[in-house]
C-alpha cells in the first residue's frame, strides 16, 4: 500500500492537463507516442466530443507504474510505484467532475499555463483541493512559449494561491530557449540530449546560475525543515542537511499542507519525468492519511476504518457513468478491506446486498477485468 499514489490532475482549462498526462503515458510505458490534442489522438480524452472540442469533458482514470529516477534514496526508492491517475476537467462546467474526482484522491498535481500564472479556475480548483485536504505538487507548463516566465507565475501562486509555494528545481533558459533544469535537492542540472527533447543528459550546473540556486535551495530548507523539530535544530546549529534528510523534510510538510513544491516545464517533454518523481516522492500513499470515517451501518455510530486489506471492506462510489458496451459504470475508491469478483456488498444508499459480477481495472475507455481489488485502489463495477 506504501507504493501506490492516487493523484489527480488539475488546472484551469487549456493550461496543459491533458497534455502532461498523455506524456505521463509514454514515459511510464503505457503508451507509444505522445497523444497530441489537435490531432486528436490523445488516451484520456476519449469522446468524440473531447477530440472534435480538444477540451476535457468527463474525468478519465488510468493506471500507470513509476520507478523514482531522480531521488532513488531509501528502500522504496528502486520499486515500483502504482499511479491511479484521474485527468479532469479544467472547463467551469465541468466542475462536479473535479469535485467528485478530489474526494477519492490523496494527492493532485496542479498545473498552471506558465505564460498566465494563476487563472479563475485554478483559484477553483485550488479551494476544492483545501476543502478535501488534498496534498498538491505545482507545475507550471508551457514555459518554452513566448511569455513563459517559471518565477512570475511563482509569484502570482505564492500571491494569490500559497505563500508556502516552493521550487524543488529551476528551467534553464526561458522561453524558445527553455532546454533543461536544475533540481534544487541535489544540485543537478539536466538538459534536452536531443532535438526532440524526450531524453536528458546530466551536465554542470550553469555558472550564470550558481547564485540563484543556492539562494532557492536554501528558501527550500527554511521552509521544509519546519515540519520536523530535528531537523530544526541540526539545520540551526549545523546550516547542512544531506539530501535525504532534505527530502524527508519536503515529504513531510507537504503531507501537512505546509509546503507546495515547485516545478516548470514543457509537457510535451522529459521534464515531465521529474513531477512523476516528485509525485512518487512528496505525494502520500493511502497509508499517509489519518483513518476513513464513516457511519456504521449496523448502529448508526461513526467508525473508522485503516488503509488494510485485512479490515472489513469499505469503499465510496464516486462516479456513474453511462457505458455503451457494459451499461451503468460505477466508480469506487477502496479505502479498506478487499473485494473479489462474486462477493456481496452492501449498498447503503438503498441498505440492499447486491453482489458484484465484474471489477474492472480501467485506462480511459479501455478496461481490464480483475478477481480482486485491495485497499487503497480505484476501479469499477458494473451494474449496481
């Protein structure tokens, strides 16, 4: 359970959700090119209607795998890691679609349009996520455009948004001119090896940079260090941390709400690989979370239930969806216990035992039929 992150994404429309999810796809493996949106060939958004439009109508759910690249330390750092993805809406009228997404999710990626910082709907968005206490990572995308600027729309988040918005890395070079990063934990500067921008390659950090790293990385530890009282005091009387220790402390305010870590980039390339190390790193697992409460249908009582699959079964029905070839979709969230195929479970909005025939693990409008499904997972059944 340690391994899995349910994470959505979210943002004001056209900032670039979509986009980043479908590279997420290539780059865990899940598909063979990026889908491109003009062309009509992204995974996530499915319907006609999402490909003639090019916007996102309906939140899609997907499941993709991730082995941490950048910050391999610790004994989670070389396994793989189960993403349950869920791409939202960012149009206004689409908005129950982000709500109902973000009470089943444990963390979310927010991603803003790079060239206009903090828009309407990423205010929305952004008071949802505060509502259900949702962990959150920032990206600001689209920097390799005319009017891409990583540290005014820094500003505008930390103005409008969280003042605890922090970068974990910097772009090098802005705009047409955009060709790397430099990742603040470790010191490390990667740039495109190839024209096409979808691999990196490790080089020095650039001397017209120096300065400013030092400056943001230490900006990084003030605020990270907070969370844990010895780090605190090692940070005060030493002024080092190693880091892994730093890491420690960016995982564990962002946990808290404390700290928003901060990336940039363009999502149609590599650097898309380091928010999904970011995600596997800072982002919380079901285990993270305090108990699921509910009410015990039996007395009435509240009660709460662990992320286990050794507790009784517990999960919320999030989403119905209309399905041409199977019927009535029910979405759910497992926060405990485990359902296999044929068990019976009971619905308490009618208090009748209906009995599950088909779990279905689902990639946009493709689905995959499981035996079982454990705590802490998203899936699917059919006509409840």
């Amino acid at each position: 359970i340690e391994r899995i992150r349910n994470i959505g994404i979210i943002a004001h429309i056209d900032a670039g959700k979509t986009t980043t999810t479908e590279t997420f796809l290539y780059y865990t493996g899940k598909t063979h090119k990026i889908g491109n949106i003009d062309a009509g060939t992204t995974q996530m958004d499915w319907m006609v209607q999402e490909r003639e439009r090019g916007i996102t109508i309906t939140a899609a759910a997907t499941t993709c795998f991730w082995k941490a690249k950048l910050y391999d330390f610790g004994p989670l750092g070389q396994t793989d890691f189960r993403i349950n993805l869920i791409d939202t809406p960012g149009h206004i009228d689409f908005t129950a679609e982000v709500q109902r997404s973000l009470r089943v999710l444990d963390g979310a990626v927010v991603v803003f349009d790079g060239k206009e910082g903090v828009q309407p709907q990423s205010e929305t968005v952004w008071r949802q996520a505060d509502k259900y206490g949702v962990s959150r990572i920032c990206y600001f995308n689209k920097l390799n455009l005319t009017g891409g600027d990583f540290y005014a729309s820094l500003e505008s988040v930390r103005q409008k948004l969280a003042p605890r918005a922090c970068p974990i890395q910097l772009p090098i070079g802005i705009e047409t001119d955009l060709k790397g990063i430099v990742d603040l934990i470790t010191r490390r500067a990667f740039v495109y090896a190839d024209e096409a921008g979808l691999t990196m390659k490790e080089v020095p950090v650039p001397e017209d940079m120096k300065e400013l790293v030092e400056k943001y990385r230490a900006q990084l530890i003030e605020m990270s260090v907070e969370a844990d009282n010895e780090l605190t005091e090692k940070f005060l009387s030493d002024g080092i941390l190693t880091n892994e220790e730093i890491i420690f402390a960016i995982r564990k305010s962002t946990l808290a709400g404390n700290l928003f870590p901060v990336l940039g980039g363009d999502g149609r390339r590599v650097m898309v690989e380091t928010i999904l190390d970011a995600v596997v790193q800072f982002l919380p697992s079901p285990l993270d979370l305090p108990p699921t409460q509910g009410i015990d249908p039996r007395n009435g009582e509240v009660t709460e239930r662990k992320a286990s699959d050794d507790e009784p079964f517990a999960s919320l029905a999030f989403k119905i969806a209309a399905d041409p070839y199977v019927g009535s979709l029910t979405f759910f969230r497992v926060y405990s216990g485990k359902l296999a195929r044929g068990s019976y479970v009971l619905n308490t909005s009618t208090q009748d035992k209906e009995r599950v025939g088909r779990i279905l693990r689902l990639h946009a409008n493709e689905r995959e039929e499981v035996e079982e499904i454990y705590a802490g997972e998203i899936a699917a059944t059919v006509g409840l």
